[in-house]
C-alpha cells in the first residue's frame, strides 16, 4: 500500500510539474504578471509592463504596431529571428544584401538619400550620374533587382559613342574610355581636353568636324598630341 502510495505521489508530482511549466521554453527568465494577470492567461498588450526595448530588438518605428504573432510564431520567443529577411522578402532578389537596414528604416521603405547609399558602391553617382533616373541603368523587369550594370563607360555609353558623327569615334578609333576626354560634371559631350595649340583652331579653321580634316582613321594615329590620351590608346 505504501509503494502504491509512491507511485502515485510521484506521478501526481510530475503532472502538476508538466502542467506548471512555462510554454515560453526555460531560456525565459521573466515574471509571468510583467504579461499576465490572475484572472486570465491572455496576453493583454494594452496593460503589459513588460518593455521590449530591453530585448536585442527594441521596437522603433512600425515594428511598434506590428502584431506579436507576425514575428513570434512560436511561443518560445528565443527563437524569433531578428535578421531582416527572416521576416521580409527579398525583392531586390539578393542584388544589395540581406541587410534592409543598409538603406531602409523601420518608418518606411521609401529611399531618400540614393546619391549617398550609392557612395558605399563601386560606381559612386559623380555630375551628371546623380541626376539619372535609377531605371535607366537598372533595367531589370522588377525595376528593383539591382544588378551589377558594369563599371565601365562603354557598359552604358556605347550608342553614345557609335553614333558620334563630328568626329566620328569609331571610325578614327578613339579610346573607349569616355572619362579621358569628357567629364561627367558637365550635361553635354563638350570637351575641354582638346590641344591643337601646334594649329591653332582660329578664323577659317575654327571649326568642331576634325573629320573635316582627319579624313581618315591614320590621320588621328599620326598626330598623338591631338588629343592628350596616351598613343597606345588611340
């Protein structure tokens, strides 16, 4: 009788045990009344004491109206994750990161300072660059994957430099680097890197065809000076 006795105690025990234990995983070390009261278990957000900027992730922004159970799926709150993308889709389909902080808050996705984030890049938005619409180099069907568009000026100016006519680049086989001759901070294709000091360009011959004259890709090789690009890149 006394063994029976036992068993049952025991087993009552380990009941009593399993029903007190908290559903919120041991790792919680928190008053239950900081959320609940005695007359329900239901968490009543409106009344709680307890503050989440105490966790690692503080509430700022819109994370402050956002439902409990958007980010804690599960009641162990351990095992919400704090990365950005564990709770956000990557539109930009990993062009930029993972990191949404890099460029967004928690008030809003709208991106405000573009010039600035593109700073952090390979191609820093320099002149004329600053003022072009996004789209016009990010051509993807999203208009939001933001893939590398290359950094070269050939990537984007080629159009630009076959259609030259006055004087033709192609044709007398000038550099494909844009930047020797012509300089982003200005809006137009003018150039002051121009040294014909040897002819000076006045009266009659003050004109802007050098294929009025350089007739022919050759003409452009033999006066190196023409232009202040290093001969081999002519």
């Amino acid at each position: 009788m006394y063994r029976l006795s036992s068993i049952i105690l025991f087993i009552l025990v380990g009941w009593v045990q399993a029903v007190s234990q908290s559903p919120h995983g041991k790792d919680l070390k928190m008053d239950c009344i900081k959320c609940h009261n005695s007359d329900s278990w239901s968490y009543d957000k409106e009344n709680t004491t307890f503050d989440h900027d105490s966790t690692n992730f503080p509430l700022v922004g819109q994370h402050k109206s956002v439902e409990c159970k958007s980010c804690h799926t599960s009641l162990e709150f351990k095992k919400a994750d704090t990365d950005c993308n564990s709770c956000h889709i990557d539109i930009h389909q990993q062009t930029v990161g993972l990191d949404c902080a890099r460029c967004h808050t928690s008030n809003t996705w709208i991106v405000s300072n573009v010039t600035e984030l593109h700073e952090r890049t390979s191609f820093p938005l320099i002149g004329v660059h600053a003022t072009v619409d996004c789209n016009r180099c990010h051509q993807s069907e999203t208009l939001v994957r933001f893939s590398p568009v290359g950094l070269e000026c050939m990537d984007c100016h080629r159009p630009d430099y076959m259609a030259t006519t006055r004087p033709n680049h192609a044709q007398a086989g000038f550099s494909n680097d844009c930047a020797s001759c012509h300089s982003t901070l200005v809006p137009d294709w003018s150039t002051d890197k121009v040294d014909h000091s040897f002819f000076p360009l006045e009266k009659a011959h003050k004109i802007d065809d050098c294929t009025a004259c350089h007739k022919e890709r050759k003409l452009f090789r033999h006066f190196t000076g023409l232009f202040q690009l290093s001969p081999t890149r002519l």
